[in-house]
C-alpha cells in the first residue's frame, strides 16, 4: 500500500529543476505572509473558536492528493490570467495597510495561492487545486464585528431552545436573556458556549465531506449547510444535560454535585459535542442515501429477469405465440 502511494507522489513530482523553482517560490510566499502567518497560529493556539485552524492546511493537502488525478500528467503551460488573482491580492495588502483593516491581508492569501497556481499549471491546475485553496478560507480568523454579530443570535437560540427541550423533560426552567433560571441555581449561555466554536467546526467539517463526497451537487450542499442546524442541536444538547445535571444535584446531592455539572458543562460536554455532531452527520448522510437510489435502466432490468430465468419476449414474439396457440 505504502509502495503504491509513493509511485503515485512520485508522478506528481516535476524535473528538478522545477522542484527548485517550487521551493524558492514557497519560500517567497512564506516570507510574504510570515508576520500574517505568525498571527494566525497565535489565534489558532490562544483562541478556542479557531482551535481547528490547525487541521485546515492539513485536509487542503490531503484533497490534493485525492484530486491527483486531474494534474496526470503534469500540465505543462500556465495561464496569464493568474496575475489577475495576483493583483487582487496586492490589491488586498494595500487596503490593509491603507484601511488599518488586518482581515484583508490574511484573506488575500487565498487569491495569491490562485494565481500561482494558475501561472504555473494553467486552468487545469486550477481546476485541481481550488477546492483546497477555497477550503483555507476556514483557517482564517473571523472579522470581529462579524463574530460579535453571530454570538448574540446563537446565544439567544441555544438559550431559548434548551428552555423549551427542558421544560419538555418536566423540569422547571426559564429564560431571562441569556440566562436559564432553574429551580435552585441559574445556568448562564456566555459567548464561550455560543456555539460559535462549533459552527465554525462544523461548517469546515461539513464541507469538507462535501469536498470528498461522490455524490449529486445538490446532496453536497445539502451536506455544506447542515452545519449550522449540527452546531445548534449539539449546543442545545450540551446546555439541556447541564441542566438536568444541575437538577439531580439538587434531588440527590449524594449522587451528583454542582460542582460537577459545572465540569461537565464548561470541560467534558466541549469534548463530547465533537463525537454527538459528528454521529448527527453521518446519520444525515446515512438518510440520504436511503431516501433517494439511482433509478435502474429498462435495459439493466431485463438482463436482471433473464438472468433470473425469466425470458424477455418481444411484441413479435408475443404475437407469434397467440397464433401458435390458436
């Protein structure tokens, strides 16, 4: 197996001359955008929200190799069209450092790796690498405005929802803002348990199924967008245990401490929402592949009853028959 995928990366390596090109220009990007860089793994170590950013170059590369077969053989004339992305990425640096705007200059990685890569391998190239390059977008930070402007609605939405699942259970509970107000204690849904976290999780998981997924385009987008009903549901689910943790502490305070529903709540439900969202996933994808099958061919149909026995008669012979008969 190992043998067979070092064949494979092999046929994607050019001459070694082109090898020397390749690291001189990676190394020209990469002193482009070191302090951009530097920023980026300072927020994916120190932020819970981007956490992920880690893993986002890593999937790139591995849906490069899964679309190798789109670069074999190696093309071998490029696009000038790339500068238009070049441009646009300059275009990019220069509002960053006219506007202040920090955003701008991390995003405009994105349309300088596209316009490399068609310089150097044309639309074919392209048509190779830009789900990957589309899909680094999820390791970039979002604007603060915007972060800010999404917390307050999925705060809101965890907070009212998780009311109306626990009140379901029969347990006394209320909303005031943000804020759960239980029989003995209060349960408050601060920014940190949003659900921001997971949405952006999710929504980098669920497309990149999508990206991988060899299905129909609609079933793709279908996947792509059940991140955020995921990210809510798990959110929901996370906010409800904690309540009713909180309420056998209350009953049986010799079985279950609030101490320990506050553990779970902020330390052990953040690692469990990750298996629960990823179960809700494959269980989406499991229902729609029994939901909807490929329709089966006239023809396919009767090779099936001959091969079954059953002869397939034509008009003719159906005709032939009756006289025969009479």
């Amino acid at each position: 197996m190992s043998q067979r995928v070092e064949t494979e990366l092999k046929k994607l390596l050019p001459s070694r001359g082109a090898q020397l090109a390749w690291i001189v220009l990676i190394g020209v990007i990469v002193a482009t955008y070191a302090t951009e860089l530097r920023i980026l793994i300072r927020v994916w170590s120190n932020e819970p929200d981007y956490g992920h950013g880690f893993f986002v170059p890593v999937f790139s590369l591995v849906l490069l190799y899964l679309r190798r077969g789109l670069v074999d053989p190696l093309p071998d004339r490029g696009s000038w069209w790339g500068v238009a992305f070049l441009v646009l990425a300059v275009l990019l640096r220069l509002g960053t450092a006219y506007f202040g705007y920090a955003p701008l200059a991390r995003l405009s990685i994105l349309p300088c790796l596209a316009g490399v890569t068609l310089i150097i391998g044309g639309w074919r190239a392209f048509r190779w690498a830009w789900p990957s390059i589309a899909f680094l977008v999820f390791m970039i930070p979002l604007p603060g405005a915007l972060a800010s402007a999404l917390r307050q609605p999925l705060q809101t939405l965890g907070t009212h929802m998780s009311v109306f699942v626990i009140q379901t259970l029969g347990i006394p509970a209320i909303a005031q803002g943000n804020v759960i107000v239980l029989t003995e204690g209060e349960l408050g849904v601060v920014e940190a348990c949003s659900g921001l976290r997971m949405l952006m999780l999710f929504f980098a998981i669920c497309i990149g199924a999508a990206l991988v997924m060899r299905c129909e385009l609609w079933e793709k987008f279908l996947v792509a967008i059940s991140a955020v009903p995921i990210a809510v549901v798990s959110n929901m689910t996370r906010i409800t245990v904690t309540a009713v943790l909180y309420e056998m502490a209350r009953k049986w305070p010799n079985v279950m401490s609030t101490e320990t529903a506050e553990w779970v709540f902020h330390d052990m439900a953040g690692f469990l929402m990750m298996p629960l969202a990823m179960l809700l996933l494959w269980g989406e994808m499991v229902l729609l592949s029994k939901l909807f099958f490929e329709p089966v061919s006239t023809s396919s149909l009767g090779m099936s009853l001959a091969g079954d026995g059953v002869q397939n008669v034509g008009p003719k012979e159906a005709t032939k028959g009756k006289g025969k008969n009479m």
